[in-house]
C-alpha cells in the first residue's frame, strides 16, 4: 500500500531522514519506535505533504501512486488521514459541523460518537477547552470518520490516562479489523500496543532505521536498555 525510497528529508537546510525505505502491505500495522528527534514526526507530515519537509531524494508511493508532488488534500481524498500529536484548536466551528461535512452517515456519525464518549462535545468548538484526552478523542472521532485505507499516528497515547487510552484503543481495534486498513504508528509509552494486533516495529535514530523485529520484544528491550542499543541489532536497516 506504502511504499518509501531512499527517502532523505530536509528542515531548515538540515537533512532530517537520510536515505530510509519502508513499505507497508495492506492490512498492516507498523509501529515506528525512537527517541525525541530523530524524525518520526518529519518521516508521518511528509507523508502526508506538510509544508517545510523539503525532499531532497527519494520518492514515496501509496497504491502505486507517486505522493511527492501531490499537495495534502490530495493525499486524503487518496485515501491517507494523520491524527496529529498536538492537535489544532478551532474556533467557531462546531465538532458536529465538521462531522457532517466528513460524512453525511448520521448513523455512523452518532455510533462513532458513542463509541468515543464525545455526545457532550458535538456542540462545542473544535478542540477549544478540551482535556488532553477529550482532544485525543475528538481527533480520532475526526480522522476514521474520513474512513481512510493508511492512518498515520502520531503519539496517540501522548498526555491520555489509560482510561482513555483504553477507549481510543478498543475502537482502534475494531477499525483496523475492517478488510484492507493500514497504518503506520509513533509510540513513545507503547500502550497503545495492549489493544492493537501490530506484527513488525522498527526503530528510527538518527534519521535512519536501526532494526525491525516484534514490536513488543522491541518495546521490552528499549525499555529495558535503552535507544542506544538498537545500533547494536545484529540485522541493521539502514
């Protein structure tokens, strides 16, 4: 479904990401482990065609499709959504508003609504006065009402209790069991792996990809020793 080559990535006249390739299959869920910038961020907004992510080699694919010229609206109706780890506040628009201009399902409008505890917050505006959770929450109400094929996460248990974590993670679950649902997923706690069935992880550290294994055995080893011990896998992804 997504495919990166030998992608090198730029900020600010700095290369963030040198040289990383990825593919993800459709249906698959791939956890992206690393410690704070090394360009996890960076690798999930040019994806997604963020200005300032300047490319300066390589390309990135979704089903077949040449993403690095496409502007970001583009890539959504394509079929990619993002929920970002510090999600906007928007004043003066109703989250049930920006619902129905989503999708015109009432039903799935109202069940998704249910699911996500957010019936309180459909008249209120858009992340404006929302707890960490209940912003969480709201965002990924946003994002799988857009139904798209890859969803790209960013830290989706950043600033939640696991209650909440506990909730996103059940409808989490039930989304990625839809036939053909991709994504690819930044975890710093590693909770959000208690409720999703991920197969492969891999580390990105200085811009580059150290290793790929089992996301939990990965998660359990960082925990353990550390980010610095990655370099030290005996099958190295460059």
């Amino acid at each position: 479904m997504l495919k990166v080559e030998n992608l090198t990535v730029e900020i600010g006249g700095k290369d963030i990401i040198q040289d990383i390739n990825l593919e993800i299959k459709k249906g698959e869920v791939v956890i992206l482990f690393g410690p704070n910038g090394c360009g996890k961020t960076t690798l999930l907004k040019t994806i997604m065609g963020f200005s300032g992510y300047r490319i300066k080699s390589g390309n990135i694919i979704f089903k077949d499709k040449p993403l690095n010229n496409l502007a970001i609206e583009e890539r959504v109706k394509l079929g990619i959504g993002i929920m970002y780890q510090h999600p906007p506040k928007i004043r003066g628009v109703k989250l049930q508003q920006l619902a129905q201009y989503l999708t015109k399902d009432e039903k799935e409008i109202s069940e998704l609504t249910e699911k996500l505890t957010l019936q309180e917050h459909l008249k209120r505006d858009v992340n404006v006065d929302f707890s960490g959770g209940e912003m969480k929450r709201s965002e990924l109400f946003q994002v799988l009402l857009q139904d798209p094929e890859l969803l790209l996460l960013d830290e989706p248990e950043s600033g939640v209790d696991i209650e909440n974590i506990g909730v996103m993670g059940g409808v989490l679950n039930e989304y990625f069991k839809q036939a053909g649902k991709s994504a690819l997923i930044i975890t710093h706690t590693g909770y959000i792996l208690d409720y999703i069935n991920a197969k492969r992880g891999c580390v990105l550290l200085d811009g580059k990809f150290w290793c790929v294994g089992d996301p939990k055995e990965m998660f359990g080893a960082i925990r353990k020793s550390g980010y610095d011990k990655c370099k030290e896998c005996i099958c190295p992804q460059h």
